[in-house]
C-alpha cells in the first residue's frame, strides 16, 4: 500500500498536467484521442489480465500450508523420531515443496506472458500512436490548437517571404524551424505522458495482488473472530 501510493500518487498529476499542455498544444482532437487510447488500452489490458489477485491470495494459502508442515515437523519432532516417522515426514514435505514450485512456475509462466503483452502495447503502440497525434497541427491545422493556429497563421503571411526565402521543397526556413520546435516539444509531452500512464497501467497489476493480500489478511481476522 505504500509503495502504491509514489507509483500512482505522482503518475496522476503527471497525466493532468501533460494532458493540459498537450490539449493547448493540439486542440481537443488530440485530447480525445488521448483519452480514447487510455481507455482502449485498460479494457484491453483488463480482459486479458490473469486474475492476480486471487492467484496471489492461493499463493499465499499454499505457502502457509507448506510452512505448516514444517511448524507441525518442529512441534512433533520427539513424536516421529520415536516412533521413525522420518520417511513419511520427507515425503509430506517433498509432495508440498514441489505442488508449491509447480504452482509458483505456472505464476510466473502467466505473468511473463502478461508482461511481453503489456510492454507491447504501452512502450510500442503508445509510441506510434503519439507520433500520429504529434502531426495533427501540420495535416489537421484546423483541429491542431496552438499549433495548428500558428500553422495557419504562418500560411497566410508566407506569400511575401516565399520570393525572397525558399527552398527547395517550396517552404520558408522560419515555418521549418517552427514546425520541428513544436514537434519536439510534443514529443517530450508525449514520451513522459506515455511514462506516467505507463506506471499507471503497471500499477493496476500492483493493486490486483494488494487485493490478494488483503483477502488473506481478512480470512485470517475472520478465523480468530470464529475461533473466539
């Protein structure tokens, strides 16, 4: 639970304030793609996440039951040396060391998987989806906010400047320089937006096995409650 709170605490603010800039910057379309991407990408990312909070929550009832064999080995020692119960003990003990590594293979097995995908979607597809938006104000100057405006207006008042400064691609040096000021700064709003919704995905994985754990705890209060 704290460590929850530094990997979505900040994330958040930074996706207010990156979503702020970029929405001044780009105009509401690109707010709207945003928006819909971060949707699309967390129901995607819902459906195909494995339930780890159960998972975590039965990880931790077989290693309490695997702890148990060894609580009941101490407690009984005398019992079973006594009596030579030393093979069957080991083979309790081995049958509950190799369910608890076969469960534990299948877990990690699951989020291997689970993190490839994820890794894909936010690091890659974000990306490129980000360059896509990071171009409206030069295709979609309409719909690109202050850059579009500023594309717009550089439009208008480059008849006069275009006899006298040209190249050869038939565009003035000033609305080049303009153009890749602005994409960098939409690309630096967009790879750290892309970070703090990075973390912010990662950390519903974070808040799924926080509620795993929770779930063991009040098991663990409702017994001694049952047992008063």
């Amino acid at each position: 639970a704290a460590s929850l709170y530094s990997s979505l605490g900040k994330p958040f603010v930074d996706l207010l304030v990156f979503n702020y800039q970029l929405h001044r910057s780009l105009g509401p379309l690109a707010l709207s793609g945003l928006l819909a991407n971060y949707f699309l990408t967390a129901t995607l990312l819902r459906r195909l996440s494995p339930p780890f909070g159960k998972l975590k929550a039965v990880e931790g009832r077989r290693e309490g039951e695997f702890r148990g064999l060894h609580a009941r080995l101490i407690a009984n020692a005398e019992e079973v040396a006594f009596y030579g119960g030393d093979a069957m003990e080991k083979i309790w003990l081995d049958k509950g060391f190799k369910d608890l590594r076969n469960w534990m293979e299948g877990i990690y097995s699951l989020k291997i998987r689970y993190n490839m995908l994820e890794d894909f979607i936010l690091k890659y597809s974000w990306s490129a989806f980000g360059y896509l938006i990071t171009s409206l104000p030069v295709f979609l100057p309409v719909w690109g906010g202050l850059g579009g405006a500023s594309e717009l207006s550089a439009t208008s008042s480059s008849s006069a400047a275009a006899l006298d400064h040209t190249r050869s691609n038939g565009k003035s040096p000033g609305r080049a320089e303009g153009r890749m000021k602005e994409f960098i700064t939409n690309k630096r709003l967009m790879l750290s937006l892309a970070d703090a919704g990075g973390r912010m995905m990662y950390s519903l994985k974070d808040l799924s096995e926080l509620a795993g754990y929770t779930s063991r705890v009040y098991t663990l209060i409702s017994t001694l409650h049952r047992v008063h």
